[in-house]
C-alpha cells in the first residue's frame, strides 16, 4: 500500500443551497494517483455555515462560502462549497404591527424569505431599516429597541423585495408615572415656548425630560401640574405636519399625550403660481398643502460661476404623513447629441473655435494691462480697387495678438459706416480664388450693413466710440480672406480680436482699427453646398451682425477703461444681435411670441427650397444651442461650456438674457446699451439690468423653459417668454428640420419639448441628481398624491450629507 501524498475531494454539484444535504466523497491518492484504502476522517473548518457528518454528508446553514476538510494519512485536503440561495420572491412578516412599551424590552421581528415555489430561503441575510430611529431602532438581525413614544416604521429587505411593519411605542403601565391632560397649544412650531398640565410631574426644570415625536425640548419652567417647554429651532428633521406623541419622563415613569407637530413651512400655490426659493434653507424642506395638485420644478446649482463646481443632491416627496416606502428614480442623463448634418457639426466647431478666439485675445489684453491706442499708426483705406497691406492675426496661436500674415488687400465697397476688402491672393494652397468674382456679392453686404446692421449695432452702443482713437476713418473695415479658411480646419467663419484696438507698440498684429475677419466661398458652383457662394452669404450676414456686436462691446470697454464682459455674456448678447438682425429682415416683433414659422425658411433654404431663396442664417443657432442644453441641463450651463467641445451656452445664455430682457419693466434697446455700458461683468451686470437677484432670475428662467408648453392663460406672467414660444418652435423643428428624428440627418430636434421631466408618479419618492453644475438644473414633474393629502418635499446633499449652500428649488403648480 503507498503512502498518501494528496487527498481529493469531490461533490455531486458546483454549489449547494442553504438548508440542502448531499454527499461529499474523499479519495486518499499515493505519489502515482493510486487510490489508497485508509479511513477518512471529514471536518468542517466553518461550522456556522456547513456540518458535515463522518460519512461525508454536508448540510449548508446559511449563504457564504462553506469549507470541509477530509484527512487521510496525515494529508489534508480541502474544498471551498458556495452555499448560495435563490432571490427571494416573498418576505413573510406575521404582524402588522410591531408593539413597543417604554420602558421595556426590545422585540425581535420574526421575519421569513421564500422563493418562487415558496420554499423557504434558509439564511437569508435580510437588511433592516428603521425610518425613525428616534423612536424605535433596529439591529442588523431584526431586534427592534424602543426609544421614544411615537409611530414609525421597519422596513425588511432581500433581493430588492421591501416589506414595511408599523411600530408602535406606547408608555408602560405605571401608578407612579406622569399623566398629561392638556397641551396649550394644539400644534407644536419648533422655536415656540409650549405649555404641558397635568400630574406627578417633577418640581424642577431638571426633574423632567420632555420629548416631542422623539425630539428633545428643553423645560424652562417646571411644577408638580404644569411644564413650560420648547423644541429646538434648530437640528430638526424635515417631518410631515401630523398628530405626535409629547412625552414626558420623570422618576415615577413615562407619560404621554398628543398634539400636532409641525416643522415644515407651509405653502399653498394657486394653479399657474410659482414659489422661487433664494436659499439652500428655505429650499430643504417645505409642506404643500394641496398634495392633490401637480407642480413642476427645478432643482438648481446656484453658483454664481463654474468655477464652483457640481454639487449632488437627492430629492425625497411624501404625499401625506403615513411611513409609506419610497421608490428610487435617477435623473435622465441624455448623452450629448450626435449631429449627423454636417452643416450641423460645422457649426458646432465654429462656435467653439469663436469662444477660443475671443478668450485668447482678451487674455492678451488683460494679461498686457494693454492701454487703448491714441492715434498710433493705423490702416489707411485706399480708394476703391485700391490695395492696402492688411496683418491677419494668427487666430490659432495662443499668442494671436503678436501673430500674424500680412496680405494685400483691395477696397470693394466703402460705404458710410463699412469699408469692405478682399485678399488679393489668386491662389491659396494651390487653388484658385474667388478674388475679383465677388464684387456684386460684397456690395450687397455693405449695402445691407449700412442699412439695416449698424443701425442695429447702434441699440448696443456705439461701434465707433474710438474711432478718433484709431483710424479715424469712421467706419468699420471687413476683411474677406481665404486665410481665415485655413485656420482652425476652416470652423471660424468670422472673428474680431480686442488686439486691434490698441497700437503696433504693444501688439504687432494690430491693424488699429475697427477691424473684421471673414471667411470667403471657395467653390463658383451654384447651389447650398458648403463653399459656395449662396451658402457663405446664407451664413456670413448673421456672422457679421454678431462680430458687430463684439466691436461695439469691446470698444465700449477698453475706451472705458472697463473690465471685459464675462465670455458667456458677451457670446449671449451677441446672439441678440443676431435675433435683431433676424427681426428687420423676417419682420416678427419683440414680443409677438413668435413661432416656428420665422425659421421655416432658414431650414428649407438649405435643402434649396425656391420659395427661400437668400434667406440669411440667423436664429437656428440659439436653438441648437438651446436645444442641446435643454436636452441635459443637469450638465450644462449658460455660464460657459462644462466640457470639451460644449457650445451649448450659446443658446441657454441667449434664452437666459432673452428671458431677463423680456422681464426688466424697460424697453429692450434700454437693457442692451446698460449692459454694454455699465462697466458690470456677468451676473452681476445681468441683476443690475433686471433689478432682481441671480438666485431668482435662475428660478423664474428655469421654470419657464420647463413651462413652456403649458397654458399661457394659467401662468405667472414671469415664467414665460413674450417674445418666443419655444413650444412651438421646437415642435417645428421637430416636424420639418428633423423630421422628428426620420429626416434631414440630423439628431437634434428629434422630440417635440427637449425638456425631458423626471416624472414621479408614486406617493412617496427618492430622486438622486448627481453632478449638477452652476446655472444648470433637473427637471421634475410631480403628479397628484393620494386625494386630500399634503405633499411633504426635502431636499439635501447626497448619501445624506449637508445640503450644499447653493441648492435651490423654483416650483410650480400647473394644475
């Protein structure tokens, strides 16, 4: 007979469930693997989870990883046995209520898992939850402890089944405790003194421990008949207004009687009205007293700049006072929309090539402390057909103020505000030009420059406040250069730099001038295709209305010797110059609430639709931007991009200044030169012009976007847009720009309302909002709860941390 050298142990079956039996066997094996026929004696290394008998048989206890053992000759072998149950499908508790005595012992809860065929889950590792542990705790293996007279509620947990027992803690019997007869007021308000009668209380203060629904009050004043007490103000739950235990212990016992507890503010909105809360406090925890209604609101990240990072909140609703169960839902994230349209996406990198221009070339000025120019050298403007030498900043040099190409450029058109020049170049990367084929087209620019855009630019300030400064030739100078194709993969169709406006001295790409740079056509064809000259006149008159806008702002500033305006807020008011151009060239009005039927040609004219032939580009974009913001305000903001790539504030930061414009009690032409000329940056030149704080312009602005498509008739005037009905437009888009998703190649506008709500539909609720940025908010519909019920809503930090200080809530009651 050989010597062991190894035992093997084998099982009829990879896993074994709790409360099962099988049969292990043992094989003692000698050096060559022969079977060696000694006893075997079997052991198990964890015997709360699995026994085993001497002839082998296992029998598992409990879930886990059980481990026998079988030693013959001296050898050890061992095997490791997952004892693994089935997902339960029913959690049995006998009682419905768990009753409690104070004082007196604790109960534990007999609860039971079963499975599908009702086989009993031996083991099963239930999860306990008490929902207020200031009455009554549970332990992990269901020992409920009283802590104070009162109602609440233990919850049971497996597999995601959830089974909730109300319990109970009454005062035990005593002849010697407390009696309360009488409370002085019938609801208790923390911070608001309150009168308890009775008997047997304790003669002094100290001699007596007042607790309200297992909140601590302090006693101010104390006999043997009548206590004086108060809840603290400070340190309370957000708790439903109901009817609570008030206890009092002394040495002979524990007494109790009722009243009502309420610790929430009480609001009541009439349908169409709106509550705006400016601060984290007031947003924490509020009481609806009509819990039959449905609101809509906005969770928001207050933050007064980006720079603040996102913070993480979680939203909990209770319809009525009962310990019902919540249900979890997590706000819908949208990825950011693919744009399948190339012209979409040439679009989109054109606005963030724009950003990096405007933020590169006011760095260099501030950067350089860089004061404006005082009649320095500058550009002289040749006669007609006459050529000058133009510098063209390098716009893709971080250094684009000292970068640059000189060109020669010829004068096209001079009219009385507007000098147009075109590169003279007849070859650029070994390609023809258009040089000399486009007279006609840049006389109909200027032309319509003098006519309708500087009239327009003029709403903001002044284009030329330092002309007298500069080149004093008292018109802005256009330049059409095929090297602004070249830069940036061709994404910049046009650009102004602060540069300009100072001298040679400080930034030697400086022209010293009101100076423009324009993209040109690159193909004779006729037609929309990108490069032709109908498509670059279809994109490049909104283009010039909008670097209009930066010249006057600049302009206004450095001769100020103001800050620059916050990027985000120069990009959004430059839109308005475009909305501006849109309206003298579409005739709608400023608040005419107009629709779709303003763009449907700016949509089909890229498609050659004859009817809308020299339609310009001009409101598209807002809504694209918007759109692509509305679609995940969580994670956008208009305070600037919260991403690589994210141009979206173009759009929000429009609707948002659209939104204050349309609301500041002054006519809009007014509004535009103060923030222009106030010197203010950002937000705060934002509240300067509305004469309102942030934290309510991001409210009323919030809901009004998530409003939109509700009843005007029913709506506070300040949660909607005068001048655009957004429904209406995004409905358009949807159906003629995208086909609601079947057309066109695009993936905007594939919905009707971009808005997608988180709608709750339960009693109770749990909404987490993760990772929410400044100036961006969730979208949330609550529907009607159980009938005649209030609607109990809390907000804090997530995974219950302090809320952060720039949460805020703007609700709505829209029926």
């Amino acid at each position: 007979m050989g010597v062991v050298q190894r035992v093997e142990i084998a099982i009829p079956q990879p896993t074994l469930r709790p409360g099962r039996v099988i049969t292990a066997s043992a094989r003692p094996l000698d050096a060559d693997g022969e079977l060696v026929e000694i006893p075997v004696v079997w052991r198990s290394v964890t015997p709360a989870l699995l026994t085993v008998e001497p002839t082998g048989e296992l029998h598992a206890l409990a879930p886990g990883v059980g481990i026998v053992e079988a030693i013959a000759g001296g050898v050890t072998g061992r095997l490791a046995i997952p004892l693994v149950n089935p997902p339960a499908a029913l959690i049995r508790i006998p009682s419905d209520t768990i009753r409690l005595f104070l004082p007196g012992a604790p109960v534990l809860v007999a609860a039971a898992a079963f499975d599908v065929d009702g086989e009993e889950v031996v083991g099963a590792q239930i999860a306990w939850t008490a929902e207020a542990a200031r009455i009554a705790s549970v332990s992990a293996t269901g020992l409920v402890t009283p802590a104070a007279i009162g109602t609440t509620s233990i919850t049971a947990e497996l597999d995601g089944l959830q089974v909730t027992r109300v319990a109970r803690v009454s005062a035990a019997a005593s002849e010697t405790a407390p009696i309360v007869t009488q409370l002085s007021a019938a609801t208790i308000l923390p911070g608001v003194p309150f009168t308890i009668r009775g008997e047997r209380f304790g003669a002094t203060a100290g001699a007596n421990v007042v607790v309200v629904d297992g909140l601590p009050a302090s006693v101010t004043s104390a006999s043997v008949t009548e206590l004086t007490a108060v809840l603290s103000a400070s340190g309370i739950p957000c708790l439903a207004t109901r009817d609570v235990a008030v206890q009092v212990t002394t040495a002979g016992g524990v007494g109790a009687g009722s009243a009502r507890l309420q610790v929430a503010p009480q609001r009541a909105l009439a349908v169409g009205e709106a509550l705006i809360l400016t601060t984290a406090s007031a947003s924490a925890c509020n009481e609806f007293a009509e819990g039959t209604g449905r609101y809509v609101m906005a969770v928001q990240h207050g933050a007064r700049a980006l720079g603040a990072g996102t913070i993480s909140l979680e939203l909990s609703g209770r319809a009525g006072a009962g310990a019902a169960a919540t249900v979890s839902a997590a706000v819908i994230v949208e990825p950011r929309p693919r744009i399948g349209n190339a012209r979409a996406l040439r679009a989109q990198r054109a606005e963030a090539a724009h950003a990096r221009i405007l933020a590169a070339s006011a760095a260099a000025v501030r950067s350089a402390r860089a004061e404006p120019a005082r009649r320095a050298a500058s550009l002289q403007i040749p006669p007609v057909n006459g050529i000058v030498q133009v510098r063209i900043p390098e716009l893709t040099s971080a250094n684009l103020c000292n970068t640059f190409t000189t060109i020669g450029a010829r004068n096209v058109y001079e009219g009385t505000r507007v000098v147009i020049l075109e590169d003279t170049a007849s070859l650029r990367n070994g390609l023809p030009t258009l040089a000399r084929s486009m007279d006609e087209l840049y006389v109909q620019l200027g032309q319509e420059f003098d006519a309708v855009l500087w009239p327009l630019a003029q709403r903001f300030g002044d284009p030329l406040v330092m002309d007298s400064r500069l080149d004093d030739n008292d018109r802005v100078v256009l330049v059409a250069t095929p090297r602004l194709n070249g830069m940036l993969d061709g994404e910049i169709l046009g650009a102004v730099v602060t540069c300009d406006l100072f001298s040679r001295t400080q930034f030697a790409s400086s022209n010293v001038g009101e100076m423009m740079y324009l993209q040109v056509p690159t193909s004779a064809d006729a037609g929309m295709a990108p490069g032709t000259r109908e498509r670059w006149r279809y994109e490049i008159r909104g283009t010039i209305a909008h670097e209009l806008k930066h010249i006057t702002s600049f302009a206004g500033r450095v001769v100020r010797t103001q800050p620059l305006e916050e990027p985000w807020l120069e990009e959004a008011t430059a839109r308005h110059a475009e909305e501006l151009f849109a309206r003298a060239r579409l005739g709608f009005s400023a608040t005419g609430n107009t629709g779709y039927n303003v763009l449907d040609c700016e949509v089909r004219v890229l498609t050659g639709a004859p009817d809308c032939l020299d339609t310009p580009r001009t409101m598209l974009p807002h809504f694209e931007g918007l759109w692509d913001f509305l679609s995940t305000p969580t994670a956008r903001s208009p305070l600037g991009a919260t991403s690589d790539g994210d141009v979206s504030f173009y759009g929000s930061g429009w609707s948002l200044t659209r939104w204050a414009i349309d609301h500041a009690g002054k006519a809009e032409e007014r509004v535009l030169q103060e923030l222009t000329s106030s010197g203010q940056s950002g937000i705060s030149n934002l509240e300067g012009r509305v004469e309102r704080p942030w934290d309510e312009i991001l409210g009323r602005w919030a809901l009004a976007l998530i409003a939109e498509s509700r009843s005007a008739a029913t709506l506070d005037s300040t949660l909607q847009f005068p001048s655009w009905n957004f429904g209406e437009v995004f409905a358009g888009l949807c159906a003629n720009a995208a086909g609601c998703g079947t057309s066109f190649g695009r993936m905007r506008f594939t919905r009707a309302q971009p808005v997608r709500l988180v709608v709750m539909n339960e009693p109770s609720f749990t909404i987490a909002i993760s990772e929410l940025v400044p100036g961006g908010f969730s979208a949330i519909e609550i529907a009607p709860g159980a009938l005649g019920s209030r609607r109990l809503l809390r907000l804090r930090g997530a995974n219950g941390d302090p809320l952060p200080s720039t949460a805020r809530i703007a609700i709505l009651r829209v029926e």
